[in-house]
C-alpha cells in the first residue's frame, strides 16, 4: 500500500487594485504553489493528499484518529494562526483541540513532520508564521527566532552539503541557487547535512518514536527558482526525505 502525505499550506489570494488615471478597479486571483512537489512525491509512489491554507483552516484533522491515516505532514508556507484559529473559534468562541499540540502528540507516538521554508512558516515575514511559540517547536530539529527570520538573497545563495546522510543519496555536491531562506539555530541533537550560509538549509532529528526534518527553503518560486525545481535532485531530495522520515 502506498504511503500518505498530507500537505497543508502552499496557497494565498490576491486582491489587486488598478489605478488608470482617473478610473480603477479591482481584480482577484487564486494560486497554490505545490505542483512541483506533488508531482515529485507522486512519481516516487506516494499518495498526495493537497490541502490549501483557507481548507486547513478547518479541515486539517482534529483529532490522532484522523492525524494517524497520513505517514507523513507537511507544513509549507502556513502560519500557525490557520491551525489555531478554526472559524468557530475565532467567531463563536468555541473550545476545541490545538492542532498544533496534536501534531507534536503525532510526531512523539510515530509520525512523521516536514516543515517546508516560506513567508509563513518557521517564523516568516514579520514573524507572523508564529511556529516557535507553538508545540510544534518541541519536535522540530531546529530553534525557530522570534523575529522576522526571512533571509533574502536576490544574487542568489548555494547551499553546501556538510556531510553525507541517506536523505541526500544520489544528490550531487553541487546544488542550484536559492533566493532565500529562514533563518533556525540548529538544535544540538540535530543533523545538519546541509547548510545555506551558516544556517541550516536541511536540519533532522528523531523525536520520541518519530522523525522530523526542517527544509529551510521553499519548494516552489519565488525563493525555489524554476532552475531549482526542475534540477534533477529536486525529486530526489523530496523523495528520500519522505523515506527517511516515514521509515524508522
């Protein structure tokens, strides 16, 4: 049987006003940023499981019962806000499960978590990803900082493979540009295989009976720059962090 991942995050709206002297008007548009990585992980025979930030919001799984049915969570580009405030919360006051609790709970008892860079994870622009001050912190192999931790490079910024690991098997020393990065201390229990700069690009550990990983880049552009996702070890990377983590 195949294994499931759930990945949650990796969508954002538009709202776009045009001024044209004296006349404006307004446009919208919807996108999600997790074509590259879906088709990567499909190809290596796991079942994709797409849930969007505004769906997450209510949608990602309240309870372990639920959480059990993936192998695997991914958490790319979404703040911790969509996962503390569920809509009956925010407007009705109603009490219910911290998601982020139980997905820490998930990791300690055997699951397997991702955490994926971008605006919003980590700690993200403005620190609005908000994830260190969560118990997701708890089993992430890095230290998320309390401020904006965005680490922008418009010239571009080549990650360095440290040492080997079987996340990094059959992936070349030389790896492309990336355009940015969040910025994590590195926890001591920590493997870092790959750095950016000298902070960690790629950062595992093992936490009670599961396994998590930080990928301190995005899987997509703008920071993911088209020569990054189509490069060859793109599939490769993804492919043999799930093995890793999913396989203990």
């Amino acid at each position: 049987m195949s294994k499931r991942i759930l990945l949650a995050g990796e969508s954002w709206m538009s709202y776009t006003t045009h001024v044209k002297g004296a006349d404006s008007f307004y446009t919208s548009l919807y996108e999600t940023g997790e074509t590259y990585l879906k088709a990567a992980l499909e190809r290596g025979g796991y079942e994709f499981t797409f849930m969007p930030n505004h769906v997450a919001q209510e949608e990602f799984p309240f309870t372990m019962d639920e959480l059990v049915q993936y192998d695997l969570v991914i958490l790319s580009d979404i703040g911790a806000n969509t996962l503390l405030l569920p809509a009956l919360t925010f407007t009705k006051s109603r009490i219910l499960p911290n998601r982020c609790s139980l997905i820490r709970d998930y990791v300690l008892e055997g699951g397997a978590l991702l955490m994926i860079g971008g605006y919003l994870t980590f700690s993200g622009i403005d620190a609005k990803g908000k994830w260190q001050d969560t118990p997701v912190q708890d089993v992430l192999p890095v230290r998320i900082l309390p401020t904006d931790d965005r680490m922008e490079h418009c010239e571009g910024i080549r990650p360095t493979q440290v040492c080997s690991h079987p996340a990094l098997a059959g992936i070349g020393n030389e790896w492309p540009l990336i355009l940015s990065y969040n910025k994590t201390i590195a926890k001591p229990e920590a493997i870092v295989p790959v750095t950016v700069g000298d902070h960690p690009l790629l950062a595992l550990g093992e936490y009670g009976k599961g396994r998590s990983a930080a990928f301190t880049t995005d899987c997509a552009p703008h920071w993911a720059p088209p020569e990054f996702c189509h490069w060859e070890g793109y599939e490769t990377i993804f492919c043999n962090l799930a093995k890793w983590l999913i396989n203990k």
